[in-house]
C-alpha cells in the first residue's frame, strides 16, 4: 500500500489507495552554503521526485523549516518564484533543522493516477484539492494581526483568521481534522500563567461550543476535537495551519482516536493546564477499506505524566510505543475500526522534533530502526513541557480485508 524511498537527504513515500496518487517527501539540503542555493536544491529534489511519481504541479501543501526567521520574506520570494501559479499552500516554521543545513522542506503532492484531480490555489495560504467528490482544504501561514501581545489574544485572532480563511470556500471550522500550532517561547511564563497553557486557554474558548465533524462520527463516546501539534518555535509569536474535510459523500468516516497507554489531553487535570489541550491523539478518516490516519504531537507521557525524565533515548522509544498503540489493531477496533490495523512501518511521513541539537544522531537512530525507511523531518523545537525532550507525529494509513467500499473511490 506504501511504496518509500529514503537516502541522502531525501525521503518520499508513495500511497495509491485509491485512483489518486499521494506523495509524501522530505528534503534537506544536499549542497550549497547560502539560503537561496540550499532552498533551490531541496525545492529541485521534490520537484524531481514528484515528475518521477507522474505528479508534476501536483503540491498542495508544503512547510518549510527555518532555521534563522529574519530571513522569511527572502526565502519566500525564492519559493514564490519556484512556483509560480503552482504555488502551494505554505507554512515556514521558525526552527532549525536538525541536519545542520537553513531549511529543509516537507511537501505533500495529490496526483492524478486514473481519477481526475482538480486543484484550486487561491493563494500561498490557501489551497483545495477536489477529487471524488472530495475537496481537501489546505491553510497555511496563519498568523495573528492584532495589536495585542498576550498569547490568548493573538492566538484567538489567529484561530479567527483561520475560520475566515475557511469561509472563502465555504467550510466551516467544524470540518477541521488536522491543525499544528507554532508557538515562540512555549515553555515561558507569562504573568502567573504560562505561554502554553495561555495557547491552550484561547483553543479552548475559541472551540466552545463547535461539534467536530459531528456528521462523520458514527459512533460519539465523548468530546471530539481535531489532530493537533502544539509545539514550541524559535520566534516568538504564534503560526497556524490546518487540513480540513468537505464532501457530501456519506461513506467517509471520521473517527477520534484516543490512547489506551494515555489520558486524553483534553482530559487533563488543572495541574497542567487551567483549560485543558482540545486535541484528540489522532483522526483517522475512513472509506471502506481504508483509513488515513492523523497523528497528534506525540510525547513520552503515560496516563498524564512524563516518563524518563532527562533520559532522550527512553522518551524517543516510548513515543514510539504511545505511536504503536495508538494505530495498533486492537485501538483501532475499540474506536469502531475493525479489521484495520497499522503500526510503525506504515507511516507514510514524521516530523520528530528534539529539544537539544546534539540528540539528534541517536534519536533519529533510534527512529530509523523502528520506523524504517519513512520520509521524515528533524527539527529543534522545545516541546510543551520542560522536561519533555522528543515530540513526534505522522501520517499511517491502515487497511480492511474485503468489508466496504471496493470500487477504488475512496
């Protein structure tokens, strides 16, 4: 069902579950010592890839990992330029690739294999894929413009702007499966509060009283939110973006998906946070034979406390397991999922983010001998507790013997 390639700097994976071809690649630099040159080779690396899959100006969605944010409007200009009227939705993210290099780039492609795609660019922040009569709405770059300083009330303008986004091709915020949060100084106080847990007060508020893909939950055991990763970045303020799902078609199942080995995040106590995360570990979507599974920002947390405190290697290996369980069989028939199972092996892509630099060469050791061969980003990032050191996330795709849908349309 996954086809990957990974070696030198470059990893991709191909998934064509259906009549649409999916493309999944990573790129760190391979040479050149300046901005421009080291964007031109990743951006040349995917381009290349894609042209091999037969998917040429199929990018819909694509973030780009800085390494210095004063350099944001020159890199964006080379990317715009790169593009052109094939720009796709575009998220640059304020932290610094583990490789060593200025940037590295991850870029999802929807190509047409036997079924058409219709591909829809409004701008560089938002983009919709449409294909068997399902449209996949891309927004990227969401940032706050008010005068305001408070993480709540940026964050709160910027959920705000994300909806208005959505509106320009009416979706509702309720038909978001997937948003990641930037956020400078994570970890920092801010008043008697905590800049994290200030993010978490503003989502909370701004998603009160909003029923999730209420129409797509077949069966609803309690509180349904969006995948999310909220994760710490080198500047200071917030950056948005989001995947949301529009379709008529009534096969397409949603399906939170919490963690036997974890308290749901929403669930936490005061302790934590006053209001606490609304994200669920994952969101798979489903159609029949085949389920597309969202991984949440995963950490080395049991229940609701961290383990292996100022241990990386441990916290890197039980991240792993919390990912494990969560896609496993067994999970995935306790969220109404039977006969559906993945694991470690068929994640499509990750982005792993490590606290400290100089982690890096054993924790992505450690990744590669669990999860093969997956197209993956490295990236500095502080996660949202100080003594967590690894935050990981994904894409798995899980399949059904013969039940449902067969005719190749999901």
């Amino acid at each position: 069902m996954i086809r990957k390639i990974c070696s030198d700097g470059v990893g991709y994976s191909v998934v064509d579950l259906t009549d649409v071809r999916h493309v999944f690649a990573a790129a760190a630099p391979r040479c050149g010592d300046s901005l421009e040159s080291q964007a031109d080779d990743a951006l040349k690396t995917i381009e290349a890839v894609i042209r091999e899959e037969s998917t040429l100006g199929s990018i819909v969605h694509q973030v780009v990992f800085l390494g210095d944010y004063s350099q944001l409007q020159e890199v964006r200009k080379i990317i715009r330029d790169f593009y052109g009227p094939e720009m796709p939705a575009t998220t640059y993210v304020p932290q610094m690739p583990c490789e060593g290099g200025l940037i590295s780039i991850e870029a999802l492609g929807v190509g047409r294999k036997k079924g058409e795609v219709d591909i829809l660019r409004f701008s560089d922040q938002l983009v919709l894929a449409r294909h068997n009569n399902i449209s996949w709405i891309h927004c990227a770059q969401v940032v706050p413009q008010t005068d305001a300083t408070a993480t709540y009330d940026r964050a709160k303008d910027a959920f705000q702007r994300m909806q208005s986004l959505l509106r320009r091709v009416d979706v509702g915020f309720d038909q978001i499966i997937r948003t990641w949060l930037y956020l400078g100084g994570i970890v920092d106080p801010e008043g008697e509060s905590q800049r994290y847990k200030e993010l978490n007060r503003a989502r909370a508020d701004f998603y009160e009283g909003i029923s999730f893909l209420r129409d797509r939950i077949p069966v609803q055991e309690g509180p349904a939110y969006p995948a999310s990763t909220g994760i710490g970045a080198d500047h200071r303020d917030v950056v948005m973006s989001c995947i949301a799902l529009d379709s008529e078609r009534s096969d397409i199942v949603a399906m939170p998906l919490e963690n036997p080995r974890q308290t749901p995040a929403f669930g936490y106590g005061c302790y934590y946070s006053p209001k606490s995360p609304k994200f669920s570990r994952a969101m798979a979507l489903s159609c029949g034979t085949y389920a597309t599974i969202f991984i949440s920002g995963t950490a080395s947390i049991t229940d609701s406390e961290t383990r292996h405190e100022g241990d990386f290697e441990s916290q890197t290996n039980e991240t792993l397991d919390n990912i494990a369980a969560l896609i496993s069989g067994p999970n995935l028939k306790r969220h109404h999922l039977p006969e559906m199972s993945s694991s470690l092996e068929q994640l499509a892509l990750a982005r792993v983010y490590i606290k400290h630099k100089a982690d890096y060469p054993k924790v992505a050791a450690i990744c590669k001998r669990r999860m093969g061969n997956v197209p993956t980003i490295y990236a500095v990032a502080d996660v949202c507790r100080p003594d967590l050191l690894v935050e990981i996330e994904g894409v798995a795709f899980a399949q059904r013997g013969t039940a449902g849908c067969t005719d190749g349309r999901c």
